[in-house]
C-alpha cells in the first residue's frame, strides 16, 4: 500500500512500515512536511496490520533540522505544536519503531529520530542539537534527554550545540548501534525485517509492558510484566504456537493473534 505525498514516502509491505524523509537536498523540516508525517503516522495508528515502523531519509543524510523560518514569531507556535502531535503519534504506536540515520542528523532531525524505539546511525553520521547557537533551545531534547542518557550528558549534548560522531552518539546512548557507511542499509533492513516476522500481538504485549514498567519499582515492575505476559501474550494463539514450533523444532506459523 502507497499513498502519494509531497515531502515524504510511506509504504507498508510485509509488515514493515517505512516512511522516508524526501525534501532534498537536506530534508529540512518545514511545518507542511511534519504535517505530512503527521497524517502518514495516525494512518499508522489506526493499522492493525503493520508490525514495525522504519523512519530514515532520502540522499544526502537523514535531516538538518528544523526550518529556521519555522522558528520565528509568526509561525514558531504552530510548528511546535504539528512537532509535539509528531511525539504524540509515535508515542501513542503499539508497534516497534526504528529510525535509520546517515549524513546530518541535527535539531529537530535529531529529536526526531531519538524519539522512536530503536535508533541506527551509519558511521559516518554528524548529530548535533545546534539550537543555542541561534538563541533558541530544543524543547524534546530538554525534556527527554536527561532520561535517556543522562543529567550531565544532556547538559553537554544541548548547551554546548556541538557536533557529536556516530560512535560518541552510541557512547552517549543516543544510538542503539553503529553499522559502518556501505552496509548500513542492509543492516538496518535486517533488524526491520526481524522484527516483522514476529508475532504482532506479542510484539505488541511485550512493548507495552517495557513501557509501562519504566520508572517503577522493581517488584511492582515484575508483577505488572507477569501480568501482561499471561493476561496478553499468553492468551494469543501465537503463544502457543511458537512454544509449539521450538518443541518440534519447525519454524513458527504466526496468525498474528
């Protein structure tokens, strides 16, 4: 399934969603362009069938950011608010979600490709929360990097602006993984396509319950991820089938429910 778009591609075959950036020639995010992906997103939303999302972009490198028109008096508001309802969206998914990056990752590219679950970058990428040297400050980086990585790191990734490599973004724990320039897109398509031949309820159950026990104590973490697991996971089909196919030593047939 293809819909057409100005700014972007958004196809879903086999269980893999994937949306890529398309505003050459550094994918610069205007406010009709999040729009866009606004709209591909609650499509996804209302999917039953999708079981990852794949976020990377087109030529160059995956996205430099944020228009900096979009930044001043007249239209600052309204880009904030089509950017949140983007937060909004991929929170809201039940599905894993992944984003792809290469080249220049920066501002709200970076912010972006963060938010999903799992983040790739090629080696040869540059990430970078340049906001503070034009003034202004990056509201996801501030306040979801100091969870994600750390106080002290998120001080020094956002006031300072400056330009971080692949291998210091994985240090940090910006990226999950580094995978050299020339197999990057294989690697990734790997991991995507993995993750679409798995159960999509299973999937489901098992993301939601990592979600939900973040920030909880341990034993109320634990019984709340027992409780999904035999309230959810293990009242699919798919359960049954896979402990199934391991005993017999088959691969697993999913229904998908």
């Amino acid at each position: 399934m293809t819909q057409e778009y100005k700014f972007m591609t958004f196809t879903q075959t086999d269980g893999r969603a994937v949306l890529t950036l398309h505003r050459p020639p550094l994918n610069i995010l205007t406010i009709p362009m999040i729009e866009e992906i606004n709209q591909a997103l609650a499509s996804l939303r209302a999917d039953s069938t999708a079981k990852v999302l794949l976020i990377r972009g087109e030529g160059r490198c995956f996205s430099a950011g944020m228009d900096v028109t979009d930044h001043l008096p007249e239209n600052v508001g309204r880009m904030l608010e089509v950017f949140h309802q983007t937060l909004d969206h991929l929170a809201a998914l039940e599905i894993p979600t992944v984003s792809a990056v290469h080249g220049a990752t920066l501002g709200g590219g970076l912010e972006l490709a963060v938010a999903t679950d799992l983040t790739f970058a090629a080696a040869g990428a540059t990430l970078s929360q340049p906001e503070i040297k034009l003034g202004v400050f990056p509201p996801l980086a501030v306040a979801y990097y100091s969870k994600l990585i750390g106080l002290k790191r998120a001080y020094d990734v956002i006031l300072t602006g400056r330009n971080i490599s692949a291998e210091e973004a994985h240090h940090l724990g910006l990226v999950n993984a580094v995978f050299p320039d020339g197999e990057f897109a294989a690697r990734v398509d790997e991991i995507t396509r993995t993750l679409a031949g798995y159960s999509r309820p299973v999937l489901v159950a098992t993301k939601r319950a990592i979600r939900e026990a973040i920030g909880r104590p341990l034993t109320e973490a634990l019984a709340l991820a027992e409780r999904i697991y035999l309230q959810e996971a293990m009242a699919t089909e798919d359960a049954l089938e896979g402990l199934t196919a391991f005993l017999e030593k088959r691969p697993p047939q999913w229904k998908d429910r």
